[in-house]
C-alpha cells in the first residue's frame, strides 16, 4: 500500500471509530442504537463490496486478468 492509499485507510478508520464512539455514547436506548450500528455496518459492507468489484475489474482490466487468476489459484 502508497502513503496515500495507508492514508485513506486510516481516515475511514478513524471516521468509523468515531461514528461508533458518538452513537454508543449517545443518549439513545440500546436496541435503537444496535439497530442502527446495524444499519451503517451493512451500509459500509456494502460500499466496501461495491470497491472491492470495482478494483477488481480494474485489475483484471490493467493486466489483461492475470493477477486475478494467479489469486484465485492461490485461494486467497
């Protein structure tokens, strides 16, 4: 991973860190607050998937799928 890329880590990191702290900490009931640390989970699971394909097809276009298919041979 570049600098860049370790730094926008880092940044989604931190702002979820943040999002759990500040809704933990909130004055809401637990069930409503699980619910919506549900909510935004599946939220950013969601977005990550959509990155991951999306990446990958960028790879897999980049060099012609070969890197793809060393992985998947690898079963990682």
């Amino acid at each position: 991973m570049d600098a860049k890329s370790t730094f926008i880590a880092g940044l989604i990191a931190g702002a979820l860190g943040g999002a759990a702290a500040a809704l933990l900490l909130s004055p809401k009931e637990g069930r409503e607050t699980r619910e919506i640390i549900l909510d935004r989970a599946n939220q950013v699971r969601g977005r990550a998937a959509e990155q991951i394909s999306s990446l990958r097809e960028r790879v897999r276009r980049d060099t012609g799928g070969e890197v793809i298919d060393a992985a998947a041979d690898d079963d990682l």
